[in-house]
C-alpha cells in the first residue's frame, strides 16, 4: 500500500525544485501505479492550485484543480473537504456564484467547517454582499476557535465597509481588530499572510524614491522601476496601484487599467484600483465601462455619496437623465457634507428644470441646495428662475429681494428684480433696478439693453432708447439683442441704412450666440425697404 504522506513530500520537494510540470509527471506516474486514489488526485489539484496561485506564473491553472478534485470527489462522494477544495478553485477562476455552491455543499455536510465558512464569506464580499459575507463570518469566528484571527480581520474590513456606523458598530470594529492581533500566535494562515506582508516594508523607500522621479518628470525611470519591483514582489499590490497612477499621469490609459485590473485580482475589495480604472475609462470616453465600475463601486460602498454623484455625472453625459437623477438623489440622502451636497442638490435642480422640464421638482432641489448653503449666491439665482419659469413673479421676487440682503451690491440680482418688476408692468421700479445694476457693474449690458427696450416700446422715447441699446453695445459689442433692438430703434427715426446695418450685425453675431429666433431679424431686414 502506497505511503501518502511520503508520496506528498518527495512531490512537494519535486514541486519546489524542479516545478510544477515534473511535480505533474511525478503523481501521474504514482496515479497509474493507484488510478483510483483520491488523496493523490487531491494533490495533484492541489499542485495546480499552487501554480495558479503563483503571481510570477500565468494563473492558467484553476481549471485543471477542479478537474482533479473533482476526480477525487468521485470516489469519496460525502468528503464536505473536496465540495471545499472544489469551491475554492472556482473561487479563484472567478466563478463565484458557482464556488458558494460548493462552499455551501461543504457546510450541509459538516456544519461547523470553518474554513467553508471563511471562504463563503470571502465569496459573499468578492460579490458585494456584504451581510451575507458578515453572516458567513460569525460561523467561521464560531467554529475556528482560537484559531480565528484573519475571520477576525475579514469582520474587521467588513464592518468598516459600512459608512453609516453607530457607535456601537464603531467600537465592534476595534473589538474585531484587536482580537485579530491576540488571537494570530494561533493561526497559521494568519501569521503567513502577516510575515508576507511585513516582508514588503522593505520596499517603501524604493516606492518613495520612484514618486520622487515622477516628480522630477522622470517617469519612464520611475515606471522600469516599479516593474522590476514587481519581479521581486509580484504579490505587492501597492506596486500595481503606484504602476497604474503613472501610467494614467503620462496618459497611456491601457497599460494603466492592465495595472489597476492586476491589484484588484489580488484583491477584490482595492478601492485605489476601482477609482483608478474609473478614471481611466472616463479619459477615454469609455462610459460604459465607467458605468459598470462605478456599480462596483457602489456594491461595495454602497453609502458613498462620491460614488453615487460621479456616476450620475456619467449617466447624464450618456443621456440617461432618469438615472442620472435617481443617483443625485442618492447623493444627496447620504449627505457627506452641507456644501457638497448643496451642490449636487443645485446639479439635479438644473436636470429637472431644464431637461425635464418639471419645476415644482426643481424648486424642491434648490430648496433643499438653500436649506444647506444659505450663503450661495447661485441657489437664488436658479431658485428664482425656477419660480419665474412656474409663472410665480412674487415668490420670484420674495427669492431675490432675500438675495439683496446677502449681496446688496450684486448687479445680476438687481437686473433680475428689474426683470420681475419689468413682467409685471411696473416700469418704473424696473427702471430703478436696472439703474442700480448699472451703477454697480457699468460694463454690464443686459439692463442698458432692458431700460432701451422700456424706453422704445413702452414711453415711446426713441433717442432715449438709442442711447442706452448703444450703451449696451458698448459693454458688449457681440450681443446681437442689443444690434437688433438699436436698428428697431434707428427705424423709427428713418435711418433705414444704420439701421440695415444693425439688423446684419444681429444676425452674423446670432449665428454664433443664438440668442434670437433667426427668422425675426430676417423678416426686420427684408421688411425696411419694401
């Protein structure tokens, strides 16, 4: 009868010595001599698994694992270990909802299979379902005794993945921390991942001096760096993130995604990566791709106001304006900070106001923006409008009069009130508004060109008129309203060239500004000498 665990070892040396291919040749010829032995079937899947596991390799491996342990399973059908071993293969072929099957298979067969758990947790966070993945957790903590400091650890990054944390929530993850640090004398696996880790310490001064070269603008240097860093550490992922940040910065956006794609295989929860590749696809008009991340994101933190904003900003460069707004909202619900969210609060205002045309949503969204900043001139100006817009001339008015007492000197507030005042045929007191945004910006043209207009169409006082529309021109001499209304004007006085003169200005400038509908200052220019 065959010696396995002598077997096992003289495999294991072949493996470390000479390979993974003579490793293979070895347990097949043992596997002839004993075709029907799952624990040598179990070690060549096990071998496979190393070698797909082996950042210097090709990670081509996963499915040649499975195979053999499947072989295995064949011949101890109840083993809960092979259902294991299965699930962890195609956890690492990426396969997820497949692995949790197995995972799961492992667990009815032996309900207190902590290593089962750990794995279905790890499953479950890989997925974004993160209580899932808390639940899994607890029975692996349960069940591993003290051997449980990296289930500890994995509660740990879980519950800090919560953004809205009590304080008991806030406690429970220092309490997890710590009993990852008191309970890793007794965990073997734990202890590997800590001596890998520490072992890459010895590589921060190069990651210093290579960002030193960035700086310098010496970024090929700085890149063959990090890439001959990477042949030494493959499994450092801060070297991928740092690659991949480079990359972006020099605008070679594909190898930058190559980089961040490779640090978040080794780790599926790397934020840092998530963004980079965010950033990457945004770059290159790759909105789909963007879209896709940002879900991702968003499955991981699903409480991350940015997240939520950024990828509506995406959505809204798509044209998928209802799922523009749907994320806004969610933006604001979460609320980071007052000024921020006032600012997508006004960001959604304008999408309902001017995309959708429905005010009483747009209203509700400045509102909200005032609500949080009082102080930001822009939210009266758009929450006035909205109200101008609906009809409602005195809320209009009450909005911007509240404005005047923040900035009683704003010439655009003034010239607004004058607008309002002007709807309601209380000329006079536009006038006066439009004299005092005049008087505290005198290069601004609208309210020259306003008081123009009163002065032509309504007291019938054209060289009054003229005076203030050439005003206007003076502020601004591509202003085609100003053109259009100054030639109106000089036709009343008879200056049918001058004015001919005007009415072509308007519509060369219009082209460009498309202030006016075309049509009217053709049909003023064809209508002077007929």
């Amino acid at each position: 009868m065959m010696n396995i665990k002598k077997a096992k070892k003289t495999i294991e040396k072949i493996y470390k010595k000479q390979g993974l291919e003579k490793a293979v040749e070895k347990c097949q010829l043992l596997l002839t001599e004993s075709p029907n032995n799952a624990e040598l079937h179990t070690l060549m899947g096990d071998l496979y698994l190393e070698s797909h596991l082996d950042v210097r390799g090709s990670r081509k491996y996963a499915e040649e694992a499975i195979t053999e342990y499947q072989r295995a399973l064949e011949m101890n059908i109840d083993s809960p270990y092979l259902f294991f071993k299965i699930g962890v293969g195609l956890y690492h072929k990426n396969e997820l909802d497949k692995a949790l099957n197995y995972f799961h298979s492992a667990i009815e067969k032996d309900n207190k299979y902590a290593d089962a758990y750990y794995m279905a947790a790890q499953t479950q966070a890989k997925k974004g379902n993160f209580q899932h993945a808390i639940d899994n957790v607890k029975e692996a903590i349960k069940y591993y005794g003290i051997h449980s400091s990296k289930a500890h650890y994995l509660y740990h990054t879980l519950l800090k993945l919560t953004y809205l944390k009590s304080k008991n929530q806030k406690k429970q993850i220092k309490k997890e921390y710590l009993k990852s640090l008191l309970l890793l004398p007794f965990d073997k696996e734990a202890i590997k991942n800590v001596k890998k880790t520490l072992s890459y310490f010895k590589y921060a001064p190069k990651i210093v001096y290579a960002f030193s070269l960035v700086n310098q603008g010496k970024s090929d240097q700085a890149i063959l760096m990090f890439n001959e860093s990477i042949q030494e550490a493959p499994g450092f992922i801060p070297f991928y993130n740092a690659l991949g940040d480079i990359y972006f910065n020099t605008r070679r956006f594909e190898d930058s995604i190559e980089e961040y794609r490779t640090a978040i295989w080794f780790d599926s929860l790397n934020i840092s990566a998530y963004r980079g590749l965010c950033r990457c696809y945004e770059e290159m008009g790759d909105y789909e791709s963007a879209v896709d991340t940002y879900n991702t994101l968003i499955k991981i933190h699903p409480y991350d106001a940015e997240y939520h904003s950024n990828l509506a900003n995406i959505l809204f460069l798509k044209g998928d304006v209802d799922s523009a707004i749907s994320h806004y909202q969610h933006a604001i619900t979460l609320n980071p900070n007052n000024s921020w969210t006032s600012v997508i609060a006004q960001t959604l205002g304008y999408l309902y106001q001017e995309l959708q045309n429905n005010l009483d949503a747009a209203i509700s969204a400045y509102q909200c923006a005032y609500s949080l900043t009082p102080e930001d001139m822009d939210i009266y100006i758009n929450l006035g409008k909205a109200f101008y817009d609906k009809e409602d001339i005195d809320n209009a008015l009450t909005v911007y009069k509240r404005a005047l007492e923040l900035e009683p000197h704003s010439s655009e507030i003034h010239c607004n009130i004058g607008y309002l005042y002007w709807d309601k045929s209380e000329l006079e007191e536009a006038i006066k508004e439009y004299e005092l945004s005049i008087k505290y910006n005198p290069s601004y043209a609208i309210p020259y060109n306003n008081i123009g207009v009163i002065y032509l169409d309504d007291y019938a006082r054209v060289q009054k008129a003229i005076d203030y529309f050439q005003e206007a021109i003076n502020a601004n001499g591509n202003y085609a309203l100003a053109h259009y209304n100054l030639a109106r004007a000089l036709v009343f006085k008879g200056e049918k060239i001058e004015a001919a003169k005007h009415f072509q200005e308007a519509m060369d400038i219009n082209v460009l500004t498309n202030e006016m509908d075309p049509k009217d200052i053709e049909d003023k220019l064809k209508g002077l000498f007929e």
